[in-house]
C-alpha cells in the first residue's frame, strides 16, 4: 500500500508540472514535448505489468496488446506534436490518424483476450444487439461523415478510422464488465482505474471533435483542457495498470510464502 501511495503521489506531481508548463507557455515547443512524458507512462507500466505476468501467462498475451495499444498511442500525440511544431497539414491519411486507430484496435483486442482469460460472459441476447448496433452505427457514420466529393473508397477508409473510436467505447463498457465481476475481489481497484482512465481518455476524444479547428489553432483554453483532459486520463491507466501489476506481485508473494510454511510443517 505504501508503494502505491509513493506512485499516486509521483503521478499527480508529474501531472501538476505539466500543467503548470501549459498554464505558463501553452504554445511553446517544450510544453508539447513535455507533454509527451504523460501518455509514456501506461507503455512503461503495462510493459512492466506484462514482465510481472512472466513469458507464456495468458494475461501477459492480452497485456503484451494492451502495451501495443498504448505505443501506437504514444506515437499518435509524438507525431501530433511534431506536426504543430512544423505546422504539417494532411488532408487524408494522416500519420496520427492511422496510429489512433491501431491504438484502438490494439487495446480492443487486449481486452477482449482478458476478458476471455478471465472467463466473464456476456449473454447471447447482448451479443446480438452490440453487433446490429455496431452495423448501424458504421451506416450512420459513412452517411452523415462521408465527404462525396472524393472516391467511394476514400470515404470507406475515413469512415473506418473514426469507426476506430467507436471500438474505444465498446472496450470501456467490456471493462466495466470486468469491473462488475472483480467487485469486492483485489482485481475490482487496478481495473475500476483503468475504466475510469479510459473514460477519461474518451472525454478527451469528444473535446477534440467538437473543438478540433480551436486546438489545432492552440486557442488557450481549448487546447489546455483537451491535453489536460487527456493527461488525467494517461496517469489514471498507468496507475490502473501499475496496482494490476502490484497486485499480481503481492498474491504471488503470499501463494509463495504459504507454499513454503507448508512445506516447513512437512519437513517438521
């Protein structure tokens, strides 16, 4: 407990000094890298996480995609950055884009393989209404999102990047799922965190939809509470993943000790 309580406290310093560098410069160039601290935290944690699972563990395969998901994130705000510092524009296939959906679609695996590992169901009926649910929603992307001034193929790809995001929020609610089942077991805590990160981190995808051209602009107000928005988002999945980590590790310790108090009493 006080190990975590050390990290809670590193995280919210690291999190008031970026925002302080923001509050004081949000525009400079040192800010935006900066920054980039932040969304590393959950690539190194889970990197950690997926070690403490050992080679072989079946978590250790869905962490291993989790930390995937989480570099592609990282190189999503990496390239973002280096992109305001040139003032690069792309029109179609942005490099970010393309990284945000490999990020989404990587976390989304990872998940889905957790949750397999840890045998949560879901009932056939909620099955089938998240698969037609998830037919509409994609033709009522590529209706109301397809620009039909470029090719039909064209609007299928940028449909199927935003159609990314919509994974994003059907990986929260399979956590939450998770979360329902761990309640009033040691797993509820490091996964009720991730939820609630990944909640966060989607409020930050809605604040940059609704104000994209404002934070592309690096208008004050918008671009401070979208990045801070999305920091508190980071450091609360890496903390989410650092007590799953810390929690394998203490109940291995126990297993462990007990295992050798047993076999003490034998020898006796």
């Amino acid at each position: 407990m006080i190990k975590t309580n050390y990290i809670k406290v590193v995280f919210i310093i690291l999190f008031l000094f970026v925002l302080l560098m923001y509050l004081l410069n949000p525009i400079k160039v040192i800010t935006n890298f900066i920054y980039l601290a932040i969304p590393l935290v959950p690539v190194i944690v889970s990197y950690k996480v997926q070690k403490i699972y050992g080679k072989g563990n079946v978590h250790s395969k869905a962490v291993k995609l989790i930390f995937i998901g989480f570099v592609f994130n990282f190189l999503t705000e990496l390239t973002a950055a280096i992109f305001r510092y040139y003032n690069i524009v792309y029109e179609f296939l942005s490099p970010s884009y393309i990284f945000t959906a490999l990020a989404d679609i990587f976390l989304f695996i990872g998940v889905v393989y957790e949750l397999r590992n840890y045998k949560i169901t879901i009932k056939p009926v909620y099955k089938y209404i998240l698969y037609i649910f998830s037919i509409i929603v994609f033709a009522v992307m590529f209706v109301y999102l397809g620009n039909w001034q470029y090719p039909i193929w064209q609007n299928i790809i940028n449909v199927s990047f935003t159609y990314c995001s919509y994974l994003f929020v059907v990986m929260i609610a399979l956590i939450a799922a998770m979360v329902r089942e761990f309640r009033n077991g040691k797993l509820f805590y490091p996964w009720r965190y991730i939820a609630i990160g990944a909640s966060v981190m989607f409020l930050g995808g809605i604040m940059l939809a609704l104000f994209a051209h404002q934070y592309r602009m690096g208008v004050g107000f918008y671009f401070i509470a979208t990045d801070t928005i999305w920091s508190v988002g980071y450091l609360t999945l890496g903390y989410g993943l650092f007590l799953l980590g810390d929690t394998i590790e203490e109940t291995r310790e126990k297993v462990f000790a007990k295992f050798n108090f047993m076999n003490k009493l034998k020898n006796l």
